[in-house]
C-alpha cells in the first residue's frame, strides 16, 4: 500500500525547519506533534487489526460516540477521528482513517488517512 504524501512531509519538514530558525513559536506539544507526523511519513499503510486500533484510541483518551455502517466515530476534546472496519479473513480491520494522530501505534493509523484529510 502507499505511503504518507511527500506533500506531508514535506509540510512538516518545513514547520520544523522555520521553527528551528525562530521563524515560528510552537508549543513543544506542537513540535512533538510536527515530529511524530514526520516519522509517519515513512509508515507504510498497512491494514490494522481492529482491536488493537480501538486499544489505542481508548488508552490515549479517545472515546467511540458513534458506530454506523463500519464508520466509527471518535472524539476527543474538540478533536474527532474517524476509523473504518471491515470483516476480513484474521477478523475485523481497519482499513482506512481520517483525521487519525501520528501518534497512535507508531503511525499506523495516521498511515491508513485518506488522501483528502491530508491537505
């Protein structure tokens, strides 16, 4: 499967890059979040076994609100996620996501993104 664009990295190179140069204040929150999106860049995108998403998502605070049609609906704060599942032959996956933070398993999640979440 694809990777992350080499438009995101190349966006977060440059945030990293302008911040370092004083150009920008980030939080360090900010400057974790633009590091772990980088090191995302370079997951591949591979499906992800449904429990193991929804472990990650519970333990880093994300609450399911909503379930319909393999759609499930996070939130967090004002944040949302969105994963989608499907049955295949190992059990339910996870096969695409939008709006899912880098941060979760190593990027795998963030990796499964569609294309227009990531503009």
């Amino acid at each position: 499967m694809a990777k992350l664009t080499k438009e995101l990295q190349r966006n977060c190179i440059a945030a990293l890059r302008n911040a370092a140069k004083g150009e920008f204040q980030f939080s360090p929150q900010r400057m974790y979040d633009l590091a772990d999106a980088l090191a995302a860049c370079e997951v591949e995108a591979e499906t992800v076994m449904w429990c193991e998403a929804y472990d990650a998502l519970f333990a880093a605070g994300w609450t399911r609100i909503l379930w319909v049609n393999g759609e499930h609906t996070f939130v967090r704060g004002d944040r949302v996620c969105y994963v989608w599942s499907i049955e295949g032959d190992a059990g339910i996956v996870i096969t695409k996501t939008r709006h899912c933070p880098p941060s979760l398993l190593d990027g795998r999640l963030a990796a499964l993104n569609e294309e227009a979440s990531r503009g």
